[in-house]
C-alpha cells in the first residue's frame, strides 16, 4: 500500500488506547522516513552510481580548467572555466569535480581482494550536464561550462563522463587547479556561549596542531586588541556510523578550530579574526570581521531574533541543482544578509545541510552562511538528517543521516550544550529566554531530556525575560502536514503534544517553534487541541496559552498541506520563508513571517502584557495557593 493512500484512509487512532498510539507510533517512525525523503527529494551526489564507473579515456577528449591558481589576492571562492570536447557526445555527458584531484582508485581503502575493486571510490563535490550552457553539444562535442569552487583545503581537477549518471564511464580528465593557500582560516561561525558574555569563534582551516597555533585576536572596536587560544577537533572515516558518509561520501574535514571570547562587554561592538602562527613565528590571518556582543540577561532594548528550520544548501553557479534539491536556500540566505544590521541572533533549528553523508556539502554550506555567521550568533539545532543512523542511539532508526551519525554537526558548529553529542542547551539573550530541545533523542515525560526542557522552563525569571520561547526540529506540537493530520488528527510526532504540552502550559511557554515540515503554519494560542485565546493579530494581557509555529521552510522542498484547515492553525502557506521575533521591551513584541523571495511580511502578530500577565492563573497553569494567613 502506497503512504498517501494509507494517510487518505480512517483514522488508525480510536480514542486514546495505548494500543492505537502505539501502532501510530511504530507507523510514522517506519515511514517517516519516506516522509521526509519525499519532502526533501534526494541528495543529487547520491544519484551517482560512482562505485560502477568505469575507465573508457579517448585520444580525442580532452578538458581543460582556468585559471591554474586560484585565490591569489586571499580570496575564498573563485569561478573557473572548464572547456570540453568529446568525440562522441551525448545528452547524458556531464562534467564532475573532484577534491583532492586524485580520485583513481589508489585512495580507496582497502577491500576484500575476492571483490572486483571500484575504479573511482570518492564521489564527486558537483557536477553539471555537459549541454548545459549549450543546446549545440551533441553536434559540436565542444562546450565550456563555469564552476565556483571555494577553497577546501585540496586541490581540484574535473572529469567528462559519458553514460549518464547511473552508468558512468569515464572520457577525459583535466589539469590540476589549486587555491593559492589551500590550509587558510576561513568561514567563521558564531554561537553564544555558555555564559552571557561569551562569544564562541568556530573555523576550519587545513592546518593541524602540529603545525600551528590557531587562536582569536580581537577587541573592541578601535581598541586595543587581545588573543585567546583556540581548541581544535577533527574526525576520522571510521567515526561515521554508515554508507555514504563511511565510504563515497567521505572527505577530509580538515581541522575545526573554536576559540572563546569571554567577558564581553555588553551591546558592544567587536572586531576580530583568525590567526594561525606556524613554527618559524610567521602568521597565517583570515580578513577581517566584527559582531556585537549580546545584552545583558534581562536588558530593556531592541532586540531581534530569526528562526527557521531545514534551509540545507545551494550552489550559485547551477551544479548539482538540476532537480531544486534546496531550491529556496539560496533565497533565504540572501534575504538574512540583506536585512542583517536588523539581526541580532539567528536560530536554524535543524537539518541543516542535508549532506546526508556527502561531508563536501558541509564547507560549502559554512561558505554559504559566512556572512551571516561570521557576523550574528548562528545557533543550530539537531534534525534527522544531521543524527539519525540505524544502532546508533538516535530516537528515530532511519538513516536520514547518511551515516553522519550528529558528527559533522556536533564538530563542524558550537553550541552551549552540557553534552554536544546530545545537543540540547538553553541560552540568553537580553529579554529572551530559548530552551532548544533534540527530536532526535527521548523526549519523553521521565527521560533526560525531558527533565533538562522542564529546568530550562522553571528556570527563568520572567521578570526579567519574559520572552520564553521553545524550538526544536521535529513537530512535537501542532502541524496539520498532509499525512500526519489525517493519522493523528492534530500532530505530527506521536506522543510529541501528550508528553510536553503540560510543561508549555504550566510555565506559559510563548511560543514553540518547529522545522522538519517544510512550510509555514501558526496555530492560535493553544491547548490540548483547543484554541484558548480568540484573537488572531494582537494579544493583549494574559495569552491563556502557546503558539506553536511551523517554520520549515527554509529551503528544502516544500511539504503539502491537509485539504482540512483545523480551526486551531490560523494561517499557512506554501513557500519558503523564516520567522522573525522584535521584542521593544520587556511589554511588547512583534512576530513576522516574510518569504524568502522578497522579504515581505506575509503574516504577523503582536503580543501587548505586563508582568501580572505572565504571573496569571491558566488553566492547569495556575500556581497553588493557601487559605492561611
């Protein structure tokens, strides 16, 4: 039976049985996969049967790539020309890029010499089809096509196959190209720390300890300038749980660096960047960048947070595109670096890259965000695709993670979590108070987890911080997605609402944020299945209750909505797009959804309350009381 037809049937769910629940459960954990896959397509590089290729080098082939040395003026990325000829040309030829450029099968470990070795054992970074930029290549066999590469730390060389993708042979190679200093410091990524007054620096760079002292030189702006050591990681093939990450997929990752910048001042602006020092005592530097540190917990000002979920990536020169994997990426990224002097901290809460084992994605998403990660606080959460890998823990059994298994996440990005592995956290900022929780480990009322999101609620003085918001990726609330409201009738994730929904409303949670549906939704203020405030544009005193906002739109192919609108979900739309949160002060807060194909505001509410609000008595939220005097 084919999922939509099973999603169109009656309901599986009659009354509250543990049984029914149960079945749910097990249902949507074993398909939910396939959910996923149909809302997301699938990784391009995946689509390349690279194991198969084969060698069928002609005489009268050839490619050709320039300029020969890229980067000669400290730039990161560059574009280069790849001119081609085939002798026998065909609509299926494509042109791939490899890094390092070696790619023969002299770099694949070793196998069991019973088995007929692989030719080729890396898949490609990209790839376009050869007529691409030509209609005339199957009658000339010539064409050139351009590609924008960024240094990551190897030397590139690009390949003519024939065959198409899932039959390869390969026709011709190329020269080799290079970066001029492949090793350099670059893409910057900035995350809260674990106090207030500390920003986090993480970067990847090509060099390795014993090379080079990596660290932070920085300061106030216009100030004298200081230095603080940076910490550095990197992972082996054999730390990823599975295929592709553990075989074509994998790639060098080089050397994350993160160095902690501590005792900031408050709203101050600061300028800094990456040095390396090698042996002989010269320096290797990054250019130049700069951030304004965070407000003090509680502090009366502006402030301006942006949220959405499953943005992944997309490559500005057309590769790999062919079939809009993340066809809205490349929008909301342009509209973030557009409006970023109105941006003071951004939350992307999860899937991330969609990489899913492919490691190349992960520096060319970090490029892709630099200028805004290298400026605001890039807050990540844990998704699918970042985590879930069979036998490895992860709440979810699939392998949504090409066998990435939280690694590349957990390593390539810093976030304040007790236990990165985990990847559940609470962080400050000014009059916000942000518990991010993890889909993607139990969640449920008695687990670990659980107690940490009901001590991130009891936490924070609302006096204070009034603003308590709750992100996390997967629909743990509400979501009226196609398949799952004609399942559960109201939610996604089974047991997700039953499990929290008494600790939103017990601690007067503001609003809960999700991704993992990839469009946009808010509910009304809400619970156990009821709208418990009637307005729809402004609230005013107390909200009675927590708006649950799906914002998964970030991206990645969009999902379909129910053809029902429950009364409970007020608005929804079907595009890409991210939320974006201004709280003037400790009374008054603005909430807008803008697409990320113009920047515009597609819907929008305000919240107007005083303290005494917050502190009112909701239904099972009401603090107890005493007749004694």
């Amino acid at each position: 039976m084919r999922y939509r037809e099973m999603a169109n049937s009656p309901p599986l769910l009659g009354g509250s049985s543990l049984l029914s629940l149960s079945l749910a459960a097990v249902l949507l954990a074993v398909l939910g996969v396939r959910i996923a896959s149909a809302a997301g397509g699938e990784q391009p590089l995946a689509k390349i049967a690279i194991h198969d290729a084969v060698f069928a080098l002609h005489e009268n082939a050839s490619v050709r790539a320039h300029p020969l040395v890229l980067g000669l003026e400290g730039e990161d990325t560059e574009w280069v020309v790849v001119d081609f000829e085939s002798p026998a040309p065909a609509e299926d030829d494509w042109v791939a890029v490899f890094s390092p450029a070696n790619f023969n099968s002299s770099t694949c470990p070793p196998i069991d010499p019973r088995q007929h070795a692989p030719f080729i054992c890396s898949a490609p970074i990209k790839y376009k089809f050869a007529n691409e930029s030509s209609s005339d290549y199957t009658k000339t066999g010539n064409a050139s096509l351009e590609f924008q590469l960024i240094n990551q730390r190897a030397d590139f060389s690009f390949a003519l196959f024939s065959g198409g993708l899932s039959n390869p042979k390969l026709v011709a190679v190329s020269n080799i190209i290079n970066f001029a200093n492949p090793k350099a410091p670059l893409y910057p990524r900035l995350s809260q720390g674990k106090s207030w007054d500390e920003m986090t620096v993480t970067w990847t760079s090509g060099y390795n300890i014993d090379e080079v002292t990596p660290f932070v030189e920085w300061g106030v702006k216009g100030e004298t300038q200081t230095r603080s050591p940076a910490g550095t990681l990197t992972f082996q093939q054999n730390s990823m749980c599975g295929p592709p990450a553990r075989t074509v997929g994998w790639r060098d990752p080089g050397f994350i660096h993160t160095s902690f910048l501590k005792d900031l001042w408050p709203n101050a602006e600061y300028t800094y960047r990456l040095g390396h020092r090698l042996a002989n005592n010269s320096y290797v530097w990054s250019k130049a960048y700069s951030f304004k540190s965070s407000p003090y917990p509680g502090q009366d000002s502006l402030q301006r947070v942006v949220i959405f979920g499953d943005m992944g990536k997309a490559e500005r020169d057309g590769s790999n595109e062919y079939n809009n994997y993340q066809p809205g990426s490349l929008n909301t990224t342009d509209q973030l670096i557009k409006d970023l002097d109105n941006i003071d901290i951004v939350f992307h809460i999860g899937d991330i890259t969609y990489a899913n084992g492919y490691i190349s994605q992960w520096d060319q998403f970090t490029s892709m965000i630099e200028p805004i990660a290298s400026t605001v606080p890039y807050m990540i959460a844990s998704g699918n695709h970042e985590r879930d890998a069979p036998g490895t823990g992860s709440f979810y059994d699939t392998n949504d993670s090409g066998g990435e298994c939280g690694v590349l996440a957990e390593t390539m990005f810093y976030v304040p979590a007790e236990n990165r592995a985990k990847f559940w956290y609470s962080t400050d900022y000014g009059m916000f108070r942000f518990c991010i929780a993890n889909s993607e480990h139990d969640w449920r009322e008695g687990s670990e987890q659980y107690k940490f999101i009901e001590n991130c609620f009891a936490t924070v003085d609302r006096q204070k911080q009034p603003w308590l918001i709750f992100a996390v990726h997967r629909v743990l609330g509400y979501s009226s997605l196609d398949y799952y409201y004609s399942l559960m009738g109201s939610f996604e994730e089974p047991m997700g609402r039953d499990s929290l929904q008494k600790l939103w409303q017990k601690y007067k949670v503001d609003m809960a944020f999700y991704g993992h549906v990839h469009n946009y939704e808010r509910t009304c203020p809400i619970y156990q299945n009821q709208c418990v405030n009637l307005e729809r544009s402004h609230y005013s005193g107390t909200v009675n209750g927590t708006i649950h906002v799906v914002v998964g739109g970030g991206g990645s192919q969009l999902s379909y909505f129910s053809d029902l609108q429950p009364i409970w979900s007020l608005y929804r739309d079907f595009d890409f797009g991210f939320v974006k949160l201004t709280a003037f002060n400790h009374s008054s807060l603005l909430f807008e959804y803008k697409k990320s194909r113009d920047g515009k505001v597609y819907d929008s509410f305000t919240i107007s309350r005083e303290y005494r609000d917050v502190l009112a008595c909701v239904h099972d939220g009401c603090e107890p009381t005493t007749l004694a005097s």
